[in-house]
C-alpha cells in the first residue's frame, strides 16, 4: 500500500505541522497513516485494531465495561532514567544530574535507526493539548507513534484529538514528538528530548514516561525548560483542594517521587472523625504554576487522566481508584483472574485461584515472583474520579496556599516540618531525598538526592533551575508557604509510624492551621515541627510516644542528611546558588550547636 503523504489527506491545513508529519513519514515509510481525531468512533477502531493484534485482551465486560489488559515486553516495564538524554546544544545546559549527548549527531543516529521502521505499520498522529482548553497555560504537542496502545493511552492522558488542531490553526508553535517502537531491542532504546526546537524522539520501548510522550517527556522536561524562559514552574506535583466543613476550600500542590502515594493523596478520603472534611482533585501528577495577577501562583494540571500505580491500590488505600477503575481504563502488567479481571498484591489478601501474572503465566501463591508487576499502571481518564474538582477544568487553575514536598525515607525526615520562608523551602526542596522504587528500573529502596522530586525529569541545569525557584520569589508577592512531609518513616523494628493514605489528611490540617496562624509550631534548627496537642488525632489509635517518635529530630541523622545534600551540592558545581550553600553551612553550624 502507498501511504497517502501528501497534505490534502491531513484534517488541517496546517503547513508546520503537516510538512513535518509529511517528513517523518518519508523517513519511517508507514504502510498508512492515521490521525487521530479523539472521536468514541475512533476509540471503537482503534480498540479493534489492539485486540486484533493482541495488543488488548478485553477483560470481563460485565465487570469492567470498556476496560482492557496490556501486557508489555518483558524488558520494558519502566522508565528508562540511564536512556533518557537531554540533547541541548551545550552540556552544561543539561547539568550534571542529566545526561547529555549532541544533538546533530543524536539526530542522525536516530534517524538511522528510524530509516524504514514503520513499514508495514501504521503511523498515529496524535495532536493533543496539555492544560484546560482556552487557558492561558495551555500548550499544544504532536505525537507521531507506531503503537496503537500508545494512541489509545494518549486519548485517556490527554485533551487529544480535532480540539488541539483547532487550538493550534496555522501556528508552528507546538511540541514536536517522535515516537517508534522499533523491535523493543534494550540495545536501540533511547528517549531524547531537545528543548532548543521544543521536540522529543523516545525510541525502542513502549512504556508510561518513555513512551506517552505529553507526560514526563513534554509537561516536565520540555516544560521546565519553557517555565524558565517564560517566567513559570512546571513540577512533578500533584493538585489537591480540600473543603472544610464551613465549606471554604484551600489547594495544595505536593511533590513526590514517583511511587510514592501522589495518586492516593490526590483523592485522599478523610478519616470517619473528619465528618465535613472533602477531598478534591485537581491533578496526581504535574503542575503547571504561573503568578496570577494578585500576585498568589495559581496551578493547573496539564493532564487529563491518570497513569497511576496498581499494586497497592484498595478499598483501604484509595476507595476513589477502586471506583473509577470500574470501567473505561486500561491496566498494564497487571493479573488477570480466570473471569477476566484484574488483581494486584495489595488489592486484597486473597489472591484467587487460577490467576495468570502480569506475563500471562500461571501464578499461585507459591510462586516466587509477583503476580502483578510492581510498576504495573492503570490508565483512566479524570472524569471517572468522584473525588474530581469542579475547577479541573477551570482555565484560571486554582490559587495555590501550600507547596509539600515528600519522600520516603525510613528514618531522618519528620512527620511534617514548615520551612520559614519562601527561600528556606527552595532550600528543603533542593536537599530533599527519596528512597528509589519500581518506577525506575534500577535498585529499589536505596537513598538518593531527588530535589523537589523532579532529578529524572528536569530538562536543563539543576542549580539554574534552584536559582530559578530562587528568583520566581520575587514575582510571588503572596507566595504559598513551603512544608516537607514523610509518610513513611519506621520504628526500631521496622515498623511504619503514621498510618498513612486517609489519615495523612490530619497532616494536612496541621498545615492549613499553620497557613491562617491558627496554630505555632515548634521551632527546631531545620524547620518548624507540629506540637503534639495541635495534631488533630481523633479516632486514631497513635501513642504520644510513637507521634514523638515520628516528629524527632536527630541532629546526628541530619548531619549524615547534610553530608549527603553537600555531596549533591558539590555534584553541581559552579551553577549552585550561594544563598542555598550559605543555607546549607547555617544549618550544618546550628546542628553542631545542637550537639550533632
Ligand atoms: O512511567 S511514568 O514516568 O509515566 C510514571 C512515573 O514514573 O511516575
Ligand atoms: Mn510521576
């Protein structure tokens, strides 16, 4: 079949953009192309075509309406951090935490592995917008893919389809991504982003963050790129409102590692003694933060659905997934069960008999490796959340009165810890670490720096970026207050000391109390710590011992803390800002006066 390539076939008349699909095309050779118009028609085509191929196997109908199973290659279940390149034309335009290869020679080495790579395939053109429409913050990307799983996903992740090309018209300002799976070979994988011309090429996997490219790819390391230049923030955060019982709603945004319970807190359910309190949920993954013009910084999430971690995900955790997985979203590496359901480990403690794991092979609990794969993803699309904001949609976004930032650490980091300024919590941000998980391939479970949790996904210069944050301070005239939460520090024997999920609400109070002066907090040489009276623990089982425990400073934890932060620090050289070094030796003076 001779691919119809010449423009008259595209459903716009936009020169830029057909001109480029019209090359890529050229270069790929596809058997026919498609672009996508975000239709429920072509939703039907398109799920047809997957389950053909086995690239979908439906699930149980009745059960999970509109609902499938995608199993990917075994060698392709996360993101691939040690692949990921920043190509910008000079290294320390990347920084030391990216990695950096030439973008004239990364282009032509592409575009030999991409010579002839779609033939008998079919090419997706997949227009999407990142942000509400009509907003100010919203932006427009391309997605050219062979994968139909990844067309389908981008319809959930995304405002896909005829609205970003009538969004877009004539104008050649838009994100230009260039997606193709090749053979799924390890050895010709490799996700490279040039912000200088606003485009991606993620070759050889078809994975999440390698391969959805609106995601980490465009909304942050792109993004942040363009957030410099312009004047604003685009971060790994989630956005969360939460409602008093007076009504009155206040939002946060929160950053985390990936993994690490942004989903769950983004539709928090308040515990039973919270009677009034609401949840709701604005984004569980990125934020897009511009100054407003009465000077608070106001938030959208740029996504549309979410990819979110399956195992773990229960009544217990997170009853607002379990409900808006009942229908219309698409698993990945999950079990499947013989009446074609789905089953994570930690769904619940009975996994039934006759599963198949994540690879399609039969598992029981004898077997030895785990029924769902730990970085095993649901994709559904935001309308499906009854936890949704009404303002998740709102082209303004919402005004923003708290930063979090969060990690999982077992021991050091507090509870909860209030920075004192704006600068002190740019400070918090660029120390913070996180134990790694499945998210990434790699070691699970070993410390490492993620400042602001944004290490895998910031496009340029780490301490350009710090010294970003440090600037944005003065266009903040009402800037939100900056916090540090830890969920999942343990005792002595290993076990966790705050329940987590529902009750981290409790934690949230506390910060909201602290936003309108309600309450003090207790000052420490890093930070400000909860009083233990000011916690709202009704109808929690806690003792004050173990609240103590988890709010304990140990100045010797800190100053191992501090050695690790100044190794990072060191790691960036020249471009580290001095306000945050000379943070840094303060606080390394004020431990040793406290006896670290
Ligand atoms: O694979 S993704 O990057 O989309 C998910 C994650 O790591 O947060
Ligand atoms: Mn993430």
């Amino acid at each position: 079949m001779t691919p119809n390539l010449d423009a008259d076939s595209a459903p716009t008349q936009n020169r830029a953009l057909t001109e480029w699909v019209a090359e890529i095309a050229n270069l790929t050779s596809p058997d026919k192309i498609l672009w996508c118009d975000g239709s429920e028609a072509e939703r039907a085509r398109l799920t047809e075509i997957a389950i053909a191929s086995g690239t979908l196997l439906p699930l149980n109908q009745k059960k999970r309406p509109n609902s499938y199973l995608h199993r990917s290659n075994p060698n392709d279940v996360a993101r691939t951090e040690q692949l990921t390149f920043i190509c910008s034309p000079n290294k320390n335009d990347s920084g030391p935490t990216n990695n950096w290869a030439d973008p004239a020679e990364t282009y032509a080495r592409l575009r030999g592995w991409l010579k002839g790579s779609m033939r008998g395939r079919t090419m997706y053109v997949v227009p999407y917008v990142m942000g509400p429409l009509g907003s100010r913050f919203a932006k427009i990307g391309v997605e050219i893919t062979d994968s139909v799983y990844v067309a389908l996903s981008m319809r959930i992740m995304t405002r896909m389809g005829r609205a970003a090309l009538e969004m877009l018209g004539g104008n050649g300002d838009f994100c230009r991504g260039v997606h193709c799976t090749l053979d799924l070979n390890p050895e010709r994988r490799l996700i490279c982003h040039f912000p200088q011309d606003n485009a991606i090429w993620s070759v050889g996997s078809g994975y999440g963050g390698n391969a959805l490219l609106s995601k980490k790819c465009f909304a942050l390391r792109i993004a942040s790129v363009q957030g410099r230049r312009e004047g604003w923030l685009a971060e790994h955060m989630l956005i969360l409102g939460i409602q008093n019982p007076k009504g009155e709603t206040t939002y946060i945004a929160a950053a985390f590692p990936s993994a690490c319970g942004k989903t769950n807190l983004a539709m928090l359910t308040p515990p039973p003694a919270f009677a009034g309190w609401k949840v709701f949920t604005i984004g569980d993954d990125i934020a897009w933060m511009r100054v407003g013009e009465d000077g608070r910084l106001w938030a959208v999430n740029p996504e549309n659905g979410y990819f979110g971690v399956a195992p773990g995900t229960s009544a217990h955790s997170n009853p607002n997934a379990m409900k808006m997985l009942e229908h219309d979203s698409i698993f990945t590496n999950v079990a499947m069960t013989p009446d074609g359901d789905v089953w994570w480990e930690g769904l619940d403690d009975h996994p039934p008999d006759g599963l198949l794991d994540w690879q399609g092979h039969p598992w029981n609990q004898n077997s030895k490796d785990k029924a769902a794969h730990p970085n095993s993803r649901f994709t559904t699309p935001m309308t499906n959340n009854p936890a949704l904001s009404p303002h998740a949609n709102d082209p303004r976004g919402v005004p923003i009165s708290a930063i979090i930032f969060g990690g999982r650490r077992a021991t050091t980091m507090p509870l909860v810890l209030e920075s004192e300024s704006w600068s002190h919590g740019v400070f918090m941000g660029a120390t913070m670490g996180s134990e790694t998980t499945a998210a990434a391939s790699g070691a699970v479970g070993v410390v490492r720096r993620d400042p602001m949790a944004m290490l895998p996904f910031c496009g340029y210069n780490m301490g350009d970026y710090f010294g970003h944050w440090l600037t944005m301070e003065k266009s903040i005239k009402r800037p939100p207050k900056i916090f540090m939460v830890n969920w999942f520090r343990k005792d002595r024997d290993g076990n966790f000391l705050w329940p987590g999920f529902g009750d981290n609400l409790r934690v949230l109070k506390w910060i909201l109390d602290r936003i309108e002066g309600r309450v003090s907090s207790e000052k420490t040489p890093v930070g400000g710590v909860p009083k233990i009276s000011d916690l709202d623990i009704r109808g929690l089982e806690i003792s004050a011992d173990q609240l103590r425990e988890d709010l304990a400073i140990k100045p010797a934890e800190w100053e191992t803390e501090m050695n690790s932060a100044a190794e990072f620090f060191d790691k960036i050289g020249p471009t580290m800002p001095k306000l945050l070094r000379e943070k840094h030796q303060h606080l390394v003076a004020s431990l040793a006066a406290n006896g670290a």
